[in-house]
C-alpha cells in the first residue's frame, strides 16, 4: 500500500495541515482507525491543558469532591469519608482505619524458624504448643 500526503482541516483552528506519508503509514502501523482531527500546535495546546487539569487533583479539574458525614463502625466517633458508604460495609474514622491497617510487629521471640521444626508432625505441633512447667 502505498501513502501520498494528504491535506487535512483542523477541527480546533479550522487551518489546514498535512498528513504525511510517513505518519499515515505509523497510524497503520498503530492500527488507529481515524486520521488526525487536530494540527500540531493545536495538539499540543490541548495535551498541555489537560496535563495542567490532571496534576491539580478533582478540584483542578472542576469536579468536586463528595464528603460524607457518618460514625464509625468501631469506635463510634462522628467523622467525614470522601464517599458515600454503602450498605453492609463498615465505615472507619482515620485512627480506626490506621490501626487495622499497621500490621503486627513480628520479633524474633515470637518467630518458629523451619529449620528448628524438624520433619515430623508430632514435632511441628510440638513447636506450636508454648512449653509448660
């Protein structure tokens, strides 16, 4: 299949650019169905705002932010949540929601290494049993 430059019409700018050769041979390539709507300034013009929007986090892209007002499933403290709970799953307050997250601390006290269990299965319960006096 052989490409020719094509003159196409800029849907932001109403200008005309060319659509070359080797850039309808990259959109085969890519398998893009539709050819270029916009030129190159223009592109880069609005990939630029969208990028500004993007960093900002919702509020900088206009959309705001749901709060919900509701208590804690465990500790029963008033608090707000950036969604709205649903039905059967429990809400957290943050310090509640922090302490179930923090994972135990294991210290090597209370740690069994393999090697020091051995082989047999009365030794692996054995292991498991705290010893008695």
């Amino acid at each position: 299949m052989e490409f020719v430059d094509r003159l196409l019409t800029c849907a932001d700018c109403g200008g005309e650019f060319i659509f070359t050769a080797g850039e309808q041979l990259f959109f085969l390539d890519k398998q893009f169905k539709n050819d270029p709507k916009r030129c190159k300034p223009c592109k880069s013009r609005r990939s630029a705002q969208g990028a500004t929007a993007a960093t900002g986090g919702p509020a900088a892209a206009g959309i705001s932010r749901t709060e919900t007002r509701t208590e804690c499933s465990e500790c029963g403290v008033s608090t707000t949540v950036p969604f709205k709970p649903t039905q059967g799953r429990p809400v957290l307050c943050r310090q509640c929601f922090k302490n179930k997250r923090t994972p135990s601390v294991v210290t090597p006290e209370n740690t069994t290494m393999p090697s020091e269990l051995g082989q047999g299965s009365t030794e692996l319960a054995a292991a498991a049993q705290p010893a008695q006096a």
